[in-house]
C-alpha cells in the first residue's frame, strides 16, 4: 500500500492473479484452476473447462460434459479432470431426407414443427440446419430496430475465445469486456475465419425477439 508508480509494484504469485492494474492485492485461482507468476487471469487445470472469476469455477464448456469412469453424467460441477465432448443420438430414422428430424439446440431429435416453447404461439417451423424455429408470427427486424437504430448501436468484436471489444458510435475508446468474469457466461467464441470478427447480440423474451 501506499506506492505511486507501477514500477515499485510486485508481480502477483503463482496461482493467483490481478486482472486491475494498480490493485492492492492479487485473487487466488481457487482450487481449480492455476496461473504464473504475474498473471492477469487463471486458467482451470481440466481441459474444455471455463474460468470464472466471480467465484473461481471451472465448469465445462459449452457442447461439453463431466462424466465418471462408467460415462455417467455428473452435472454442472466444477473439477480438476477433463469435460468430454458431447454426443447426441442420431436423428435420421433411415428413410434419408423424408423421415430425418431436425435437432434442437440442446441437442434433443424433435418434430420439424415443435417450436411450442420456441415461438410466441408455439407455431414455426424448425431448422434442420440451424436447429432453432423461424415463427410464424414474429415483428420483421425492421419493428424492433430499424436501420438508423442499427448504425447507432455499438459495434463488437472478438478478440479471443472469451474477450469482447465493445465500442459505442460516440466512444473514442473501445472497452475491452472479458466474458469468463460473469458467472453466467459458459463457453467460448469462434470466428469462421480469422482470430477477430464481428459479433452480433440478441435480446430475447417469452415472446420472442425484443432487441
């Protein structure tokens, strides 16, 4: 306490990190995860996982499971030991396209027209591609945010798996907004080409899409 300049500051210790320059004290990594010496963050120890530091989590990734040695499901639990990669029954009833369902995104084999949670009156129709339901009767984007309301929005971009730049029309600065600091936020983000890309958000609500 009491120092003015970064050079008279120490590097944080071993499994433990500052992600707040000019911070009195570094965070320890938890039992979970690890870090060297000077870290800004800490990585979990079982691979497919997500840190969280909100409360030194590492739960499995998006499209990941923790499973034991018999593949028994174990939940959404935090571990030292490796997620496996999740696998989904097939959905093709063997008459090719006439009898093939689409899959949920959840992974489940459901009917092309079961969007009963999905859609606001439960009509739509399912994406064999995609996975997710085009309603029937849903606001054209333009209702909800038109062309003016797009340019002024701000923009985003992916920097890595989990980081965000996030900057406003009026903004001189862009901020820079770490996804695994929420303890909300599972998963990663990945661009089809390229280390960044542009990323786009959606609000959502029993009724559908509202920004």
């Amino acid at each position: 306490m009491g120092l003015k300049k970064v050079e008279e500051c120490r590097l944080c210790p071993t499994n433990t990190y500052n992600d707040q320059q000019g911070s009195i004290g570094c965070k320890p990594c938890g039992k979970f995860a690890q870090s060297e010496e000077g870290s800004s963050k800490c990585s979990c120890i079982g691979a497919f996982r997500s840190y969280s530091g909100e409360d030194a989590s590492c739960r499995c990734r998006s499209g990941y499971i923790f499973q034991d040695e018999d593949g028994k499901e174990l939940g959404d639990v935090s571990a030292t030991s490796d997620c496996a990669r999740k696998t989904f029954d097939d959905c093709d009833l063997g008459g090719g396209d006439a009898t093939k369902k689409p899959r949920s995104p959840d992974g489940e084999c459901v009917a092309g027209d079961e969007c009963k949670d999905a859609c606001p009156d439960g009509k739509g129709k399912r994406s064999a591609t995609l996975g997710v339901c085009a309603c029937d009767n849903i606001k054209p984007v333009d209702e909800i945010c038109n062309a003016s309301c797009r340019r002024n929005a701000p923009t985003m971009t992916r920097l890595s798996e989990t980081k965000l730049s996030i900057k406003g029309p009026n903004d001189k600065k862009a901020r820079i907004v770490d996804l695994t600091d929420s303890a909300d936020v599972s998963g990663s983000m990945e661009c089809d080409h390229g280390k960044t890309c542009t990323v786009k958000s959606a609000t959502f609500s029993s009724k559908g899409p509202t920004g």
